[in-house]
C-alpha cells in the first residue's frame, strides 16, 4: 500500500546526495521510522511494544556477546565460568542480570503484544503475514530462550534440559533418534551444552532478520489501529516522526525504569533457586519446572494424564505423554491459523461485544490459571483445573471464535479514524 501523500526524501548536502545515489541508507530509514511513514493517528500505548520488543532484543544481543567473551562451555565449567563473571569480571554481575532479566522482559512486552494482536484483530488482512512472521519469532524466541536457560548447568538448567527434550520421545518412530540428535547422546551432556551454546548464540540473529521481514511486512499495508479501520486519506495519518518516536520515547523511558529496577533490586525475583545449586544427574530437584514464561504450555503439557485407547482391551492408541506434547506444540501453532479461524469482517474487539466477552472473560483467565497452575506440583485439584483451562483455550480458538465470527452482530464503525478520534466525519473531496 503505498501513501501518495508521504513525504519523500530529499538529500540537502553534497555529501549526503552522493550517499543517498551510491547506498540509500537514510532514505530507508527515513521511510521506515521517519516523517516518510504515514502512521494512524490514533495508536494508543499498545502499539509501543513492538518497539520495545525490538529494544529488548538489542539488549540481549549485547548484553550475549559480552558473556559469550567470559562464558566457558564446558560440563565442569560452566557454572564455575557463570560465578566467575558475577564476582570477578568488572560488571559482570550487571550484565550476567541484564541479560538474565532482559529474557524475562523480552517475553513480557512479546506477549502484550501479541494479546494486543489478538484483541484489535491485527491477524486479519491484509496483515496475515505480519501475523506470521510474528508467531514465528516467538517460536524462535521460546528455543532461543530454552537453551539460554541449559547453560548455567544448574539443578533446574540440567533437569529441565532433561525433562523437555525427553518429551521427544514420545513421538513415535523419530522421536528418540530426534532427541539423540539434540542433545547429542542418550542424555544432557558436553555434546548438548556444546549444541545448545551454539544455537543460543546463532538464533537471536536469526530472530533480528525475521524481525526485518516483519517490518517489511508491516509497511506493504501499514500500522493497524485500535478502530480496524483503514486509512481513508492524508487526514487519518501523521508522520512517525516526531509523534511517535516522541510516544514510543516516553514509552521505552517506562520499560527502562522496570527493567532497571528489577535488575538492581530484585534480580532473582523472577528465577528458580535451585539453578544455583551445580548439577547433578543424580539428584533430581522435589519440583522441576521451567521459566514462568513457559508456564501455560508446561501446564498443558500436564493437564494430559490419561492414555486414549480402545475401552476393555487395554489397546492404547494414543499414550496420555504423546497427547501432552502434541496439544503443548499445538497451542502455539493453532496462532498460525488464526487469520482463517477468525472469519468475522470487524478487526478491531472495541466493535465486538460477543468477542470481547469471550475474549477478557473467557480467554485471559484461562491463560492465567494455566500460568498459575503449570508452576504447581501435579497435584490433583492443579492438574484439574490445568484441564479445564486447556480445554477452554483450544475451544475459544477452535470452537468459539469461528462460532462468534458468524453470529455476532458487531457494533457500527466509524466511518474514518478522523471520524473516531474527533467525532467529526471526514471532509469531503473536493
């Protein structure tokens, strides 16, 4: 979609004019976050958490590599080289929290994002791509995240690599090569820790590409908006910059001020003790679970405890460990089909009340109850209520959404964003 009226880039000095003919850098940017980028005029806070996400992705880079200098990949060295870099590398201890933290903030604006998504429609076209590629980075994101979590070689780093690739086995026929191939061998070793070092360090560039193509995507059709309407005219837009480089500013002043303080002052608010206990493959911690940002899948992967067969024959068709990992992967890659399950023409969920009802009363608790309850031991009433949660979830997107695509009656749209933002309609053409 291309905006007649954006203003075009024009190079002032001669240095700048024969840049601009030989690599036409600034004029890129210029276009993609520059006054050359016509966005809607009425974005609330939401729409600055993909900016965030792009900042939170930075300071893991960074943050990374400096680590990467200090780090030793090795059985017997690598909790020793984690304690080396808190007590004697000059700022060790900050940056080893930065990053450690930054994972945790990294998922926390990728998820508000993504419900932001989910509730303005911003899956539907002609964005289905940008939808895409955005699932795909937080499928990256959560494999960046997984190995990242190995390679302290603590108790919980050591047994969650060994309880999570161990889900591969229940795979029939290629799971367990698969899992051997993964680790290297028949259980988390050097040949892992090896693996997974260097994939953590190779797929968070791989994630700032698909990022680019994310943004790429972005600009074919532009910015969606908190109506669902599209961009009528000149009237509808202003340029990104200065608005929104200004509201995405205050924006990430905000995220910093966060970050920040959870990093001095509570740097281990949000890990697990036990990662500060060296491994040992013969002492298997009383509760293993992951990273919280895990959680909600961890917990779907419990909810499963029955195998599916054949009553009064004792022929198992499906054993309840396979169940577990298939609905666990299949609760994320149902987001890729979330464009053609979602039918209704209304993008935005401020126009639709039976969705909106669905959405806050419905699909926001359950993913909190499994948060909740795939931190909790596999006790019977967490593992009861792990069930119904999981069950609400995949019928919201499987049942209930495509249900209420065709039965809601959504509320009158305005007719511009002019029109939403002012209450006034859009002048006529002339």
């Amino acid at each position: 979609m291309s905006f007649p009226w954006a203003q075009e880039y024009k190079p002032q000095g001669t240095v700048s004019k024969w840049v601009d003919e030989r690599l036409p850098l600034p004029r890129l940017v210029y276009n993609a976050v520059g006054a050359g980028y016509p966005v809607p005029r009425n974005l609330n806070y939401f729409w600055n958490f993909g900016v965030l996400a792009g900042v939170a992705l930075v300071i893991q880079i960074v943050t990374g590599i400096v680590l990467a200098m200090h780090y030793y990949a090795s059985v017997d060295g690598a909790f020793n080289s984690v304690e080396h870099i808190m007590r004697d590398v000059n700022s060790g201890w900050f940056v080893r929290y930065a990053h450690m933290n930054g994972a945790s903030f990294f998922f926390i604006v990728v998820y508000i994002h993504i419900f932001r998504g989910l509730f303005y429609g911003s899956y539907k076209a002609p964005r289905e791509m940008i939808w895409l590629l955005g699932v795909t980075i937080f499928l990256l994101m959560m494999a960046t995240a997984f190995m990242g979590y190995v390679l302290p070689w603590g108790q919980m780093s050591f047994w969650g690599a060994q309880v999570i690739t161990g889900f591969f086995s229940a795979i029939p026929l290629v799971g367990e090569p698969l899992r051997q191939l993964l680790l290297g061998g028949f259980a988390p070793d050097q040949a892992a820790l090896n693996r997974f070092f260097s994939l953590h360090y190779l797929l968070p560039f791989i994630i700032a590409g698909v990022i680019i193509l994310h943004i790429w995507a972005l600009h074919i059709p532009g910015s969606s908006n908190p109506t669902g309407v599209s961009v009528k005219g000149e009237q509808d837009t202003v340029p990104f910059h200065p608005y929104y480089t200004a509201k995405d500013g205050f924006g990430l002043g905000v995220f910093l001020i966060f970050f920040v303080a959870v990093t001095f002052f509570a740097p281990n608010m949000l890990g697990h003790p036990d990662n500060y206990i060296p491994a040992n493959p013969l002492s298997t911690p009383a509760h293993i679970v992951p990273e919280w940002y895990f959680l909600p899948f961890y917990a779907i992967l419990k909810a499963f405890t029955v195998d599916f067969g054949i009553p009064f024959t004792g022929i198992i068709i499906i054993p309840a460990k396979l169940m577990g990992v298939l609905a666990m992967f299949g609760s994320i890659l149902l987001l890729f089909f979330l464009p053609w399950l979602d039918t209704s023409p209304v993008r935005s969920g401020h126009y639709r009340p039976l969705f909106r009802k669905f959405f806050w009363y419905g699909l926001i608790p359950s993913l909190a109850i499994l948060t909740y309850c795939g931190g909790k031991p596999p006790y019977t009433q967490w593992v009861v209520l792990s069930q119904l949660a999981a069950a609400y979830y995949f019928a919201h997107f499987l049942i209930i959404l495509p249900i209420v695509s065709r039965i809601e009656r959504p509320l009158p749209l305005p007719n511009s964003i002019t029109e939403a933002v002012t209450g006034k309609p859009l002048p006529a053409a002339a």
